[in-house]
C-alpha cells in the first residue's frame, strides 16, 4: 500500500495503535488498549492488543494486532458500574445476612459507613452480630418477624426500628427485607435494605405532640364552654324566673317605665342565655365522637335535673324517677344533654293550666337498656 498500517487508521485508533505497537516492541506484547470508533452500526467500542512476532535473524520483528468488539460487554460492565454507585453513593445501605438467626453480617455496600458509621470489615467481623446493634426495645420484635419469614412466611417484610450506628447514637431506620431460596425452598440468601428516617420519627413525633397539645386545648375550650354552659346558664334563669315573679307579684302598681325595665332585664338574660348554648354548639363542631367514660346514668339525670331547677319551679313540675339505673360507658356530657333537652321539653310544652307531671323510668333489656320519659303534656301529633 506503500504506508504504515497506523496511516490507514483514524486519527483517534492510530494513536492507540501506535502505543499498543511500541509497548509490544519493548515487551513482547502489549495490554488490551480500548478505544471508541464511529461506526455505520453507532459508536462502538473496541478493544486492540498487539504481539510481537520475531523474524529471522536481521529481520525486523512483525506485529499482530488484534481489534475485538467490546461494545456489549462495555455496556455491561457500565450498567454494573452505575448499580454500583447507585448504592455506594445513596441513602440506602444493602446489608446480606447469612441465612439463619445468628445476625451475622456477610457483606455490606460500600456507603455503610456514610450511612451507620461502621466499616464493611468491622460489621462483618465474626464476632459481630448485627441484633446486638438494634435498640433492646426493638429487637424482639424484629427477630420475630424475620423468625416467621423464614419459617413459613412470605419472603419479605418491611418495618421500622432504631439502630445504634457507629457514634454510639441510635437512629430510626427503615428496612425493607428480601430472602431468597434455593431449589428446596431453604433459605440461602438474606439482604436487607436500611433507609435512615430519623428526620421522619422526628417529624411524626413533633406531629403527635402537637396533635396532643391541640387535643388539650379543645379539650380545655369545651370544659369552658361546660362550665359556661353548667354554671352560667342557672343564675341567668334564675334572673329571668325572678323577673317574672316581680312583674307577677307587683301587677298593676308597675309603672310602663318599670315594666319595661323588666323585660330588658328577663330579654337580656333570655338572649345571654341563647348566646351561652351558641358557644356549647360551637365548641362541638367537628367533633363526632366525645371522650366515653363509665358512670352513673342516675347521675347524668340528676344533674339534667339540677340544669332545669328554675323552669321546674317556675312551672311547678313534679319529676318522679323510677327503675333500676345502671353504669354505662358513654359520653357522661351528651347523656346530660339528652336528658335535660327530654325533661325541658316536657316542662315546655305542657297544658294550659295543669301542673307537669314526668316520669322517668330505665329498665334492662336483652339488647341494653331502654330509657323512658314520659308526661302529661300536649303529646306529639300523630302526624309527627
């Protein structure tokens, strides 16, 4: 061809070309040099190796030269290489445990120490068990439900502990568990994936702490606005129950002045006392389940009783209690409730000129109890 064989190469495989030559003149052959090429197929990439190849006697030595398509165990070996940093480099720490309950470690991905502080060497030291490292509180739990897996289980799990990393701290960690085996269903291999979640407990536990302190003021708010409703809602019946028997008592000696007076006064009660049931109302909304207790159901009536004192005195109610009363556990609060709208109701809606007489009776039923309020009253229409 009257030129070098590197002339009729291009620019970028005559360099390798040349090296790969002068190192297989001084040693009698040279190592695999890799180059890339552009072909009609894409980029490919090549592997060249050179061997020298001596003459006669006063012949200079020939070469041969060996071009070999890496191209697919390049992708290969890339793939592997970008796996591998992907967990050196990650998060996540890839721990394989050998295949019993004995905790020893067998291997660890490279990023172990940035992740629990430990070298690969010293947790796989034979004396090292990995359960001696996990939080006493936790590592019951955790065996058990490695022990169930292997036994007869499905072949991972996933749950949460705290683990004591290399500084001595422990820290919350995520591990998703897979176990693999053979042929016979015996288990040979165990690897498990750590996350650190320390910054998430923390999350969850500032969470729940505030969920408490927001539990404590709600609470603390409906027991005022109890207390508002228990304490306050009395004494301004009271006002408006007196208000009337003035007006009652003095009869035609008020002046139009004075009587006005005194419907201010019975009117600005009535509506202070609308204003406190609005603020119980309030208190409730969202609220769908009140905190349940176990008391006297007697009690509960009683202090309905006691909530209605100045309307069952002003309307000269006769209440009469009857039956064998239980313990329940129930919302002492609603039941207060429900007993005091039942009694305000028959004291409401009686008959012209006829005293209120109720009757409040629980008796014991194959499902529960069964309480019962009844009266003389108007009655409900049928209709209704």
């Amino acid at each position: 061809l009257g030129c070098t064989v590197a002339e009729t190469l291009p620019a970028e495989v005559a360099a390798v070309a040349r090296q790969a030559i002068q190192e297989a003149r001084l040693r009698g052959r040279s190592q695999g040099h890799r180059y890339t090429l552009q072909t009609a197929n894409g980029l490919r990439h090549f592997e060249l190796c050179v061997a020298r190849k001596e003459g006669p006697p006063s012949t200079p030595p020939s070469f041969v030269c060996i071009a070999r398509d890496i191209s697919e165990a390049h992708q290969t070996t890339e793939a592997l290489r970008r796996e591998r940093d992907l967990f050196s480099t990650g998060p996540v720490v890839v721990l394989n445990w050998a295949p019993d309950l004995s905790g020893r470690v067998l291997a660890v991905s490279s990023n172990v120490g940035a992740v629990l502080g430990y070298g690969a060497a010293e947790l796989c030291a034979a004396n090292v068990r990995y359960t001696d490292l996990i939080h006493p509180d936790d590592v019951i739990a955790v065996t058990h439900e490695l022990q169930a897996c292997m036994n007869a289980g499905p072949d991972h799990f996933e749950q949460s502990y705290r683990l004591r990393t290399g500084s001595g701290e422990y820290r919350w960690f995520h591990d998703a568990t897979r176990i693999s085996r053979n042929r016979d269903g015996a288990v040979d291999a165990i690897r498990g994936y750590l996350f650190d979640q320390t910054w998430l407990k923390t999350l969850e536990h500032e969470r729940d702490a505030q969920a408490a302190a927001l539990a404590k003021s709600n609470a603390e708010l409906e027991q005022f606005a109890y207390v508002a409703s228990h304490d306050l809602r009395q004494p301004l019946r009271m006002i408006t129950s007196y208000a009337q028997l003035l007006e009652q008592e003095l009869g035609t000696t008020l002046s139009g002045d004075t009587r006005r007076m005194l419907d201010f006064v019975a009117e600005g009660a009535t509506r202070m006392d609308e204003m406190l049931v609005s603020l119980l109302e309030y208190s409730r909304v969202g609220r769908s389940g009140a905190p349940l207790s176990d008391f006297p159901v007697r009690e509960a009536l009683e202090e309905a009783i006691r909530f209605l004192e100045p309307a069952i005195a002003e309307s000269a109610a006769a209440v009469e209690i009857s039956g064998d009363w239980p313990h329940l556990h129930a919302c002492r609060n609603e039941l207060v409730r429900l007993f005091q709208n039942l009694l305000g109701n028959a004291i409401k809606y009686r008959r012209a000129g006829e005293a209120p007489e109720i009757h409040i009776d629980a008796s014991a039923h194959p499902q529960g109890w069964l309480f019962s309020v009844s009266d003389n009253g108007i009655g409900i229409e049928p209709a209704q």
